[in-house]
C-alpha cells in the first residue's frame, strides 16, 4: 500500500471513530470502498470526499437533534400552560355558580317573605343542592372534551362540599 | 416522506443509475464512477435516500479474512419514487429546453 493510499485510509479511519450510530456505519462503508479505488490520488480524494460528508452529516443530525429538543421542551411548557388554564377556568366557572346561587338566595330572602323553616331549605338547596348538581352535570359534560376545565369544577366542587361538611358538622 | 426529498440533478442521476437495473445490488464507488460524482456527493444522497426508505442497505459477505462491502439498491418505495420523479423531471426540463427556444 502506497503512503497516499494509507494517508487516505488514516484520515477517514480517525474521522470514524469521532462518530457514533449511522454516521459509523456509513463512514465504514466509505472506508471499505478505498481497496477498491483505482488510483492513489483517487483514493485520497475519496477519502477527503467521504470526511466532508460525515461531518456535514454529522453536524445536520445534531443540529436536527437539538431543535427537537428545544421544541419538545416548548410543546410541554405549552401543555402545561394550557393545563393550568383549564383548572383555572373551571374553578372560575364553579365559583361563578356558586356565588350566582348566593346572589339568588340573598335575592329571595331581602325579597320574597320567606319563613324561617322556609329560609332554611332554601338555603340549603341553592348553596348545596343547585351548585352540586351543577357541578356534577358540568363534571360529566366537559370531562371527555375538556378534562382541565372538568378537573377545576371537582376542585371547587370538592372544596365546597368539604366546607358543607364542616358547616354542618359544627352548627348542626 | 419521499416527497420532502430534495431532488437535485445529482439525485436524478443516482436514482437513473439505480433505475438502469433495479434489481441489481450495486457498490458505492461503482454508482460514483457511472455517474461521475464524487464521494462527497453521492454518499449525502444515499443517506437521504435511505433515511427515506427509498434505499437499502447491506453489507455483502466477500472473502474470508476481508471486511463486508456495503450495497444499495432501491426499495419497492424507491423505485416506484424514482420512476415518478425521473418522469416528472423529465417533463419539467423538457418544457423549460422548450420555453428557452421560443425566448431564442
């Protein structure tokens, strides 16, 4: 073998190992086409041939390799914001319900002459039963298509009827 | 996905030189010699290709004491694929040989 041709094989056997999977793979093939290159000059022009596409190669996948991570990195931020949005937004709506209800029941009892017995199922089905039921309609309705938003109503949801709880546990 | 490939002339020629016997395994430096491009050409273009699927690749047995040697030939996606863009790379030069006679 001729210094050329050894000099050829040298430069692509160390741009080869600097590489790793595909680029290897391809490199070794490249290399295994020098025994068979008439010409020592046509040899080392194949070799530096060969090192100018695997390190171009090798510079597009990773550069192909980071924008993927940076737009994962984007698309769960993304995800995450929207989640957020979406609890946020059913815990609005929830508690719009629910002080929608106290509006209605302070309405009725300055309003209506309402008796104290009266008042007090009143009281009980707008602020407990009406919002409840609500929440379970909504809960139901949204949690295929809107999961977040059916995540912060069970909040609320789940917030009320623990403070519902408590209320009656403590004042009877 | 071969829609995305870049279809420069160099790839028309490798995709010829494919299409000439399709069922044929054919050698790197023999695709380079028949069409005349140099390793630095030819091996991006068959990386693409068969990162598309278009090509594949293998490494024949030779003999013993001697390292494989890769191969290539275009899948059945390949070459309906080639067929397709030679025909119409075809078309689309033969109009534009015909845009500049008239413009002559």
């Amino acid at each position: 073998m001729s210094r050329t041709r050894r000099l050829a094989s040298r430069v692509l056997t160390i741009v080869i190992r600097q590489l790793s999977g595909k680029g290897q793979l391809w490199g070794n093939a490249m290399l295994r086409e020098l025994d068979f290159i008439e010409g020592d000059w046509a040899a080392l022009f194949w070799a530096f041939g060969s090192t100018a596409a695997l390190c171009r190669n090798s510079i597009t996948s990773r550069l192909r390799t980071l924008g993927d991570r940076r737009f994962n990195e984007t698309f769960q931020i993304k995800r995450i914001a929207k989640k957020t949005t979406g609890i946020v937004a059913g815990v609005i709506v929830a508690g719009s319900v629910l002080a929608l209800c106290v509006g209605i029941l302070i309405g009725l009892i300055r309003f209506a002459s309402l008796q104290q017995e009266n008042g007090r199922l009143a009281d009980r089905l707008l602020i407990v039963v009406i919002p409840e039921t609500l929440y379970v309609v909504g809960l139901i309705t949204l949690l295929r298509r809107r999961k977040s938003v059916a995540l912060g109503i069970l909040l609320a949801g789940v917030i009320l009827v623990t403070h519902a709880i408590i209320h009656f546990a403590t004042h009877g | 996905m071969s829609s995305r490939l870049r279809l420069t002339a160099q790839t028309i020629q490798v995709l010829d030189a494919f299409l000439e016997d399709p069922e044929e395994w054919r050698y790197g430096y023999d695709i380079s010699r028949n069409t005349g491009l140099k390793s630095g050409t030819l091996y991006p273009i068959l990386m693409r290709l068969a990162e598309y699927r278009l090509l594949e690749a293998t490494w024949e047995a030779t003999e013993a004491g001697k390292p494989p040697r890769h191969i290539y030939r275009l899948t059945p996606d390949g070459l309906r694929s080639a067929r397709e863009h030679i025909r119409s790379y075809s078309i689309r030069h033969a109009w534009q040989a015909a845009l500049e006679g008239v413009r002559s």
